[in-house]
DNA sequence: CGGCATCCTCTTTGATACTG
DNA sequence: CAGTATCAAAGAGGATGCCG
C-alpha cells in the first residue's frame, strides 16, 4: 500500500479511500446496497475489471467492504458495506455538495449516467417532514429508475422501479437534477422535455 | 486531465480534486493561510517538487486557488485558496471526523509530523461559548508550535506559537491529540509526558 | 454468465539533480 | 526561493483468457 506517511487524520483517510476509483465504490455500495460483481461494473461504467477486483480486495482488507456467498438461490457474491464503509456517507455527501456547483453544465458527449446516481442529490435536497405521508417519487431516464422512498423525516434510495408511485419525473438528467434540487422550476423543466407523471405537489412538499 | 466521464456530482468533485496530493495541498493552505512554495512543501513532506508545482497549477485552472506576487518587502510568489477552495473545508471536516479513529495507533516510525496539522482536530473538537474570554492554546511538538485561538463561539488555528498562550501543551503528537479530544484525560496524558504550562481548565471549557 | 487473473501498454508518480 | 529536467518505478487502462 501506498501512504502518505503522515501522522494526519486527513492524510491517513486518504491512505485508505484516496485511490482512484474508490471512493465512486463506495457511492455504488451505498446507493445500491448488497450487489454483485457485476452491478458494481455496470454502475462504474469504464473502470478496468481488474481495478474494480484490486479496489474490492483493498477495501475488505481495510474493513470497509464484507463479501460474502449468497445462499443457493442466487450462488452469487454479495459485496455490501461494513459499518465503518457507510460511515463514509458524510464525506461523499460533502463532496457532492461541493460539486453541485458543477452540474448545471449537463453531461458532455462522453459522460455516462446511471439514473440511481441521482440519489445522493436527493436525500441531499429531499426532506420528508416527520408528520407526512410516505410517498415514493420515481425518477427516469430511458429505461432506468431509481425510487425514491420518502417517510417521516428520512429519504432512502432503492434502484428501479417502483409498483405505484406518487411521481415520476422522466427526462434528461439535469432536468431531473435541476428539478429535485429547486434550482430549475418545475414550469422551465416541463418546457425543456421533462415528462410530469403524478401531482407535482408531492415534490414541492420534500423541498 | 483524466476524467471519470460521468454525469455524477460525486465524480465531477474527484474529477477536481481526486488527484494524489491535491487534498492535501488544499488542507496546507487552509491551516496556513496564504503561503509560499516552501512553506507548502514543508508541510508536505515527501511531495514531489514537479508534483507540487504540477498540482498548483491544476488547482489555479481550476480556480481553487490563486497565485499572486507579493509586495517587495517580501518579494515571493503566495499561494491562497478562493472562495471556491475553502468550500472545501467541510470534505476535509468529515475526512479527519472519518479518520479520527485511524490515529490513536501513534505516528509509526516513518510518519512525519507538523505541529500545525492538529488544526483540523482542534477546530473538530473544541469549541469557544460565545460569551467566552477569549483564549490561545498553544500546542508544541518538539520546537514546532500551533496556536489555536478561540474566540466567541469561533476557533482559529494559527501555525507557529503565541506571545502570550493561556494554556501550551507540550508533547508527543498523539498525546496532544488525546488532550484535545478528550479520549485521553489530562491527568493520564501528563502521565505518559504530556507537559501543561498554564490553567488546563481553558481546555476543559473549550471541549 | 459471473468473477475474476494475466498480459501488455501507457500514464502518473517519486527521487534526484539542476537552474535563473 | 521557486521551480524545471530527467529518469526509473508504480499504477491505471484495455484486451483477453480462464474457470466454475
């Protein structure tokens, strides 16, 4: 391993989670849960396979990763998050508030997009008041969803679908960025191509 | 510049600063405020000189940082951060909370050490009342010192020592970091060589 | 097909030396 | 002081192969 060699919480941090690629696994994990080999690659779309191996072996030697068989049924192996990786969610929250300021631009030609990427954005911008109904608004882009569940003052992410959602926002990814974080009025997106599915009052109420 | 290509807040921010020694060197100035190559570099210990140079320059593109020649008496080249690069303090905020655990272990052998890097933990843990006196802790590792200065409600770290300290804290690394924190109480880190000049009940009410 | 390991090339990093 | 130049070593990226 290669380390800073400082005796600096911040510099011993970055010996753990400071490697390319990392710290994106560690988003896939929390935003996907449990998942396969093969659900990380496809939510990191053009990391090398051989990094993604390397990477999931470093993070369970450093305990922030567990992997383990998945009874017959699946016969497959799960890669989920000890406690100490999802104690990892403020820093990612923190970045991502730092980068909002970077999304505005859109995706390049070349950028790829997962849709349940947009769940950190939510549960940063979304809010459930504690006395509120639960709702479930689903976000959508080409074929892919991701759910957003709302209920007494928590926000969780699920990728998918969902049976019956309360809305669902379908539309380039940053009309749906700038919807569910205010910046771009619901109006201006419809304009723009966002497709309104449901009582939009629902998303003005997690606001 | 190497990119991720994904339309995700997360890796548009590692994108920035995601490099190698970058967060680091954004750490340096925030501890010291606008400074010279030199005082950068030692307080990087191990950096590159060409990566330091190299990183400076991607982090001016970037706008997270600006270069300015300062007035002759002093006749150098200062680097500070922008607005845009102290936003950053909260990501480093959550990685030092994150690391905190990664330190009571002590500096091994190898590890280097700058006084003044305790800025990050004291600033976490100590916190001024805002109808406080305000105080200078000084905090001394061999003949380097750094002056944490609390004042209504705020705190503000200085490197280098104070004329006139309230309280200096002389010792190991981790045994000053054990005092600020509190996991290790006074009595038992003078014990093992902690060195207290002055009333350690300025700690106590900063904590 | 899922979960890697190997091989190869290219880029980045790190160590050191040198310069205006 | 504030870098640039050079070069070897390590890491990243891409293609492909293997095995249950």
């Amino acid at each position: 391993m290669r380390t800073y060699g400082q005796y600096c919480a911040i510099a011993r941090t970055l010996d753990v989670v400071g490697d390319r690629w990392t710290l994106l696994i560690v988003r896939e994990l929390l935003l996907q849960g449990p998942c396969r080999y093969t659900d990380l690659r496809n939510g990191l779309p053009r990391i090398a396979t051989n990094l993604l191996a390397d990477r999931l072996r470093e993070l369970e030697q450093a305990g922030l990763v567990e992997s383990r068989a998945a009874p017959p049924p699946v016969a497959t192996t799960l890669f989920s998050l000890t406690d100490r990786g999802r104690a990892l969610q403020p820093v990612l929250r923190e970045l991502v508030t730092w980068g909002a300021e970077l999304m505005p631009s859109g995706p390049s030609e070349e950028d790829s997009f997962r849709s349940h990427w947009l769940g950190f954005p939510a549960s940063l911008y979304l809010r459930a008041a504690p006395d509120q109904a639960p709702v479930a608004l689903e976000l959508r882009t080409g074929e892919e969803s991701v759910t957003i569940l709302a209920a007494d003052g928590s926000v969780r992410v699920q990728p998918g679908a969902t049976p019956e959602p309360d809305l669902v926002l379908s539309g380039a990814p940053q009309l749906l960025l700038g919807a569910i974080s205010g910046l771009l009025p619901l109006e201006d997106a419809r304009a723009l191509g966002l497709v309104i599915d449901g009582d939009p009052g629902v998303l003005v109420r997690l606001q």
